[in-house]
C-alpha cells in the first residue's frame, strides 16, 4: 500500500467512530498551481535573493551589523513585492558581536601560519600577544584544581585532542528511495514530558572558565574544532548583558590543533604562539528582530497560516546553506503568491527570525508574545532564568487571545535540499491532507509525509502549546557532512534547482492551507504529562 494511502486509511479508522471527524480538504486547486510552478521556474528570484544575503551581506550574527542590514533589507524587499503590515517585531536579546580581523602564528619551533576564528562574543586580545602553549583540557569545573597556579600567562589549549578521522562515506548525497520509505515509517507522539527543574539550577561551564582563566592570568584559550579537514565554526555564549566574556577564546582547526599538542609533549620543541583577535562588540540596541510580512486575506477573519526561517546565521562563513536558504526560499513563496496576485481567504504571513542559533530566540518571542505563555515555576531563581531555559518545565499552558488563529506553520531549516516530503508531527488527522497536497509534486520528488517528529528549529515552541507547526523534509546535500555551522558555509554550495522547488511547493501549501473550507486538524493543547513509570519497582 502506498504511504499515502495507508496514512488516509489509518487517520480514517482512528476518526471514524467520532461525531465530529475532521474531512480531508478540499482538492487544491491545480489552475493555481500551474501558476506557481510557471512564477517559480520560469521567473525566480531565489537565487539573487540568496546572494544578496550572502555574497553582500554575509555571516548574520545576531544583533551585528550584517544582522541589521539583513533585518532592513529583507524588510525593504517584501515591500516592494506588495507585501503588506511588513514590521521588525522586537525581542530582548543582547549584545551583538562581530569579527574585524584575526590571526594565529606559531613562531616556535618553526613559522606557520595556523587555521583559526575567533570564539562568538569573547573579547579581542588587545593586539597580538605572544606565549607558550599549554595543553590543559578542562570539561567541568572539577577540572580546575589540576591546573591551578600553572596557566599564567599561557595560551591554554582546553580541548582533549583526538586522533582524527578519515571520511567513509560521500560528504553529498540525497535521500533514497529506502530512507524516504523508513522516514514514512516512523510515528512519533509529540513529547511534552520536562527534565527535572534540578537540571536548571547547576552552573554555566562556559562562563565558570571564563572566571577561572581570568583568575589564574591565562592570556587566551583555544579550542579544538569539532570537524576535520580544516573547517572552522565559531561558535560561542555570553551574548547576555548579565554573561560578558572577558577572556579572549579562539578556535584553531583541528589539524593544526593536533599538531600543537604532539609538539606540546616534546622537551624541545614546545610551541610559541602569536595571536591577535580584534572583534566589536554592538550594545546600541540590544534588542532582537523578526521581520513579519502579510498577504491579507479576505475572510476568515483574523485566521491566519504562516512560513518562516531564520534569517540569522553564526560568522565563520555567510550562513548559506543555514539558513539563507530557507529565508531565501520563504522570500520567495511570498513573490510568487503577490506576483500571482492571490486573494487568499486566510491572510498569509511570513517570518524571518531572528536569535534561533542561540536558542530559537525569535520564534519564543512570537509564541509567548501572540500564541501562548506558560506560568512561571513560583521559584524566584528558576524564574530569573532566561525564558528558553525554562519553558518547558512550565505548567500550565496559558493560551492568548491569537492561539486560535494560527491555523498553520510552516518551517525551513534543513539546507538547500529539494523538498522530499513534509514531517507531520504525529498528527494523524494531517497526515493525509498532506498526502493529497503533495500529490502534484511526486515528480518533483516529493511524496513523503511521515509522522515523526522534528526538533531543534523554529516551529518547535509553537508545537509545545498545540498549534500546528511542521517542518518539511529536505535531501540533505552536504548540510550535515561539512557545511552546518562551518567556514565554507558559502553560496557555492546552495542548489538552484532544489531551491526553485521548495519555494514552488511551499507558495503551494500555504495557498491550500489559507484556502481551505476548514483549518488544518490540531492535536489536544498539551497539559503537563503523566508520569510514564509511576511504578518503577514493578
């Protein structure tokens, strides 16, 4: 039986016996998708959308000065394509960060220049400065006494180096037949269940070495890279006006980081280093931005579907394939749909989101601000604690007055890959509504609908108060392999042709689910979960 027809046959039997079973949706309309396809392969602009972002604007920090050329110019762009009520929606964030210049030099035993970035929001070094390495790996704070009194003016490596490994399989690739087939067979249940609030109370590692290195006169550290093959990230904390760094980090690549290691063990031959980090930082406005945009519809007053992507990006490239991708790809749903010129009965919206590399920033700030809040844990320190820290651990679920509205969201945030199938979040009255939307795209290759659950990005905290987010399914190219988060995120490696594609059938679904007679099926609002062993000893 074919995955769509199964998922229409399991989704009926679970209905069935229901007085108020939810129908499937009516047939898309195929006229209006000719048009898409036609405005999405024979007209695009996702391409030079894409480049603008990152040929022009590069790496998107959050808060940095790129961040808020992106935030203007993305902003500026769905005005120009008609677009309506396009506003920057603020939320607190912090300070942003930027990278002016940097260096790393071994001087001893012999000159070589070395691979590296400087760490996200560590300080700059005052120009360069000049010590012996030491080789220090430290994880948890119990790591400190090992190396108390003996980092004095050193340059503190703290990663434990490893041995390295060699690639075994190809670095790109799409998904097969067999992995879409096993994607279709997974059924997750959505997972509202909390770690203990005892989890939250520990310290932050990062910024008690921070204090540690301070205290013991440590000039810098370096850490290892997580990947081979030359590749740098960058990535770093302490973006809170109540969490500033004060010891500049680097991070070397992990070639060159080995190599000061086995030089480190030598008598003779102990490395030197040269390093010089310049970086800014941007307290102007320590406020976020999600850039919204409408297409508003004609009746169904005050509903409303939604796509988004987050526009942010880290600094060790120009965030290309995450996420310029699907900004680039949402930007372009909405040019087709006001290219088209669609009187959708749902107003349309788009978001380009912000602060999501830090922890979905931008799309909590949507959710708390217009969907839903959870009320505080009634403990004054718990409470005190940034609201992505805690919010699962929050009960109730108090929704607001535009919980109801939202009838859909719709993320990317999966790379350049074509789209391949959407990620139904274990609902099972949805699935087959995206069966039968999907259906004109089988020969683009998209056909899967699968019932797992996806995480990690930005329609998550819509989905932990009960309104309908999904994410789609994407090949993953070399996404994972090489470019997630690395130095050569660039736009070399975004695909024309899958990106077309994306945007062709997102224009699609958002135009199906704002159409609709009926809104897309919810799943129940989530209320704080049984315990799942309550007899563990049995």
């Amino acid at each position: 039986m074919r995955l769509a027809a199964l998922l229409s046959a399991t989704a009926l039997a679970l209905t069935a016996p229901m007085a108020a079973a939810p129908a499937l949706a009516q047939s898309p309309d195929l006229v209006a998708i000719n048009g898409i396809i036609d405005q999405g392969f024979n007209h695009s602009e996702v391409m030079s959308t894409a480049g603008y972002l990152t040929d022009r604007i590069g790496g998107r920090m959050t808060n940095s000065p790129q961040m808020r050329q992106a935030e203007a110019w993305t902003a500026q762009r769905f005005r120009d394509w008609g677009l309506t009520n396009v506003r920057a929606d603020p939320f607190d964030f912090g300070r942003g960060w930027s990278v002016v210049r940097s260096s790393v030099r071994m001087v001893e035993p012999r000159p070589l220049d070395l691979r590296a970035i400087p760490i996200a929001w560590t300080p700059s070094t005052n120009g360069v400065v000049r010590g012996e390495v030491i080789v220090a790996p430290m994880s948890s704070a119990a790591d400190f006494a090992k190396w108390r009194g003996k980092l004095a003016g050193k340059i503190v490596l703290v990663s434990r180096p490893n041995a390295g490994s060699e690639p075994t399989d190809p670095a790109f690739r799409r998904l097969t037949a067999e992995d879409l087939e096993n994607a279709g067979n997974v059924y997750n249940i959505p997972n509202h269940s909390a770690q203990s609030t005892d989890s939250l109370r520990g310290p932050d590692f990062a910024r008690q070495l921070d204090a540690f290195l301070q205290e013991e006169g440590a000039l810098a550290w370096v850490r290892m890279s997580q990947r081979d093959g030359g590749l740098l990230h960058g990535n770093g904390t302490g973006y809170r006006m109540d969490d500033q760094r004060r010891t500049p980090g680097l991070e070397l690549a992990a070639e060159d980081y080995r190599r000061l290691c086995r030089l480190a063990l030598t008598e003779d031959a102990k490395p030197t280093l040269e390093l010089m980090s310049e970086v800014q930082f941007h307290e102007e406005d320590t406020n976020g931005y999600n850039i919204l945009a409408d297409i508003p519809g004609t009746s169904r007053s005050g509903e409303y579907v939604m796509a988004g992507a987050h526009l942010d990006s880290w600094a060790a490239a120009d965030g290309a394939v995450d996420n310029a991708a699907g900004s680039a790809v949402v930007m372009e749903a909405a040019r087709i749909l006001r290219a088209l010129g669609v009187r959708p009965k749902r107003t349309i919206r788009f978001a380009l989101w912000s602060g999501e590399e830090q922890g979905l920033w931008g799309s909590l700030a949507y959710t708390d601000r217009y969907l839903a809040t959870r009320a505080p844990l009634g403990d004054e320190a718990l409470d005190a604690l940034p609201n992505n820290r805690t919010w699962r651990q929050r009960w109730p679920i108090q929704p607001r007055e535009g919980h109801g509205s939202l009838v859909a969201y719709f993320n990317l945030d999966n790379g350049s890959g074509k789209i391949r199938g959407i990620n139904a979040e274990g609902n099972v009255a949805a699935a087959p509504i995206f069966a039968q939307w999907l259906e004109p795209f089988h020969a683009m290759g998209a056909e899967t609908v699968s019932m797992r659950t996806s995480g990690a990005t930005d329609h998550v905290y819509m989905q932990t108060v009960g309104v309908p987010g999904f994410q789609f399914i994407q090949d993953p190219l070399d996404y994972g392999a090489r470019l997630h988060h690395t130095s050569i995120d660039t736009y070399d490696h975004m695909r024309a042709e899958d990106l077309r594609q994306a945007a062709v059938i997102l224009a699609t679904f958002l135009l199906n689910a704002a159409n609709s007679d009926e809104p897309l099926p919810r799943m129940p609002m989530p209320t704080r979960p049984t315990p799942t062993d309550p007899f563990p000893f049995q």
